[in-house]
C-alpha cells in the first residue's frame, strides 16, 4: 500500500496499462481481464488486476496530466515492481491524414515542460518509448488493419491552450497529436529501466474540431486496449 495506491503487496502485475480515465480502467478490465479483482480505489483513481491470456495484467487510472501520471508510475515501479508501463489514452488529431479513432503510436513525445524539468536544468531530453513494444504495438496494429499513424506526438500541460501558435509548429513539424502525460511517463521508465509506450486513439482533432462524446472516450476503445496487450506480451 503507497499513499496513492491501497493495493496489498504482490496485488500489481509487473505489466501495467494506464488510461487516464479511471472509469476506462473499469471498462477495459471488465471487457478485456479474465477474473478481474479491484486492487485500488483510492481517491476514486480506479486500479484493477486480472489475467490476459494467462498473463497478469493490472490496469490503473493515471489522471489527467503529467503530475498525476508521475504519481502512479512512481509508486507502481517504485512500490509494486511495475516493469513495463503502457499508456492507454484519447489524443487530439493534429495532421490532416489523421481520422477520428485511428491509433497513434507515440515514438517520441515533445513538450514545453514536464515534472522533470527542473531536474534537467538547460538539457532539452529528447522522452522516446521502448523500440521493442514500439516494434511489437505497429506488428499487432498491422494485423489488426486498423488505421495506425506512428510517431511524434506532443505532451502538452493544458487542455485549454493558449498558444495556437505552437500547435502551428508542432503540425509544421509532423507532429501527430497532443495528449497530456507520455512524456514524463518515458522519462521515468527511462530513468527506473523500465519498458514505456503511449498507444493512443484519436478523440477529436484540433483542425477540424470534430469530437467524440465523453462516453466514447470512456468505453469505446477496444483496439487500442488490444494492441497494448498484444505489445506487452509479444
Ligand atoms: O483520455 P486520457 O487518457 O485521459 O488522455 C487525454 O485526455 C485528457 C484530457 O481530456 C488528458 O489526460 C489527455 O492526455
Ligand atoms: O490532451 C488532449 C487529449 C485529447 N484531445 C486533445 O485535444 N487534447
């Protein structure tokens, strides 16, 4: 038990999936985890760990943000062991190819800023995810045929952005979308030794302002579920 996480010793597998959304935590447990058991609760961050495939698997809400992913991902490698950390999250579109729902496989993750800034002062650290799930998440996305973009993505600190000129450069650099903790969530697998991808699916799209309901954002993204699991086990 962590100050974050009530789960009891040994009730955390060493593969975890982290969605944002505590609730697309419940979902994708119940639909995807044989004997799914709620291993934590606490402040409604909802965690649970069952079996895929024989394989343990627990899935734990991140919240919203780099701070709060920072959390979880600390004490799930620091406190339970956690080993290979895959982000299951909604994104924003941000080049004209890309379509409501199609998946994106976060290579790289730029941002203005993380919770590690200040610990590397002027160094601009360049967040990437492990090659090996990366290699494995676009085999299971190709077998799956389900329209997947692979690359960088942006990290950003706020939903509500301010600055509509840096969206405009990150689409001029081939950004493919923006979401909210991959960056930080690949600095501390990169720091601890662990295994990091951000497997996300597009939830609406900042040039066309198209936008999937809330309810679709909590329960609807089975292939990107599918292909994190594929990913972790491969
Ligand atoms: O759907 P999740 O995984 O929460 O991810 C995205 O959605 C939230 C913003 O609505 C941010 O957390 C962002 O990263
Ligand atoms: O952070 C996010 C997540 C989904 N869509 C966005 O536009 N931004």
């Amino acid at each position: 038990m962590t100050i974050h996480i009530g789960a009891a010793p040994g009730e955390i597998a060493e593969t975890v999936l982290m969605p944002g959304d505590p609730y697309r935590a419940k979902w994708a447990a119940e639909r995807f985890l044989d004997s799914p058991k709620l291993v934590n609760e606490t402040r409604g961050m909802l965690g649970y760990t069952g079996t895929w495939k024989g394989q343990k698997v627990t899935i734990q809400g991140s919240g919203m943000g780099m701070p709060s992913l920072s959390i979880y991902a600390n004490e799930l490698i620091h406190d339970y062991g956690a080993k290979t950390l895959i982000r299951i999250g909604s994104c924003g579109g941000m080049q004209p190819q890309i379509g409501l729902r199609d998946l994106i496989l976060a290579m790289t993750a730029s941002t203005l800023s993380t919770p590690s800034r200040g610990m590397f002062r002027e160094l601009n650290f360049a967040p990437c995810a492990d090659w090996g799930l990366l290699k494995a998440a676009a085999d299971a996305a190709a077998a799956r045929d389900h329209k997947t973009h692979i690359g960088g993505i942006y990290s950003s600190d706020v939903f509500y952005d301010e600055r509509p000129d840096l969206n405009e450069q990150m689409t001029r650099h081939g950004i493919l979308g923006v979401e909210m903790e991959a960056a930080e969530l690949y600095i501390l697998a990169a720091r601890h030794g662990v295994r990091a991808l951000a497997v996300l699916t597009v939830s609406d799209h900042l040039q066309t302002q198209e936008a999937l309901p809330a309810s679709e954002r909590e329960t609807s993204f089975g292939d990107m579920v599918e292909v994190a699991l594929e990913a972790a086990f491969a």
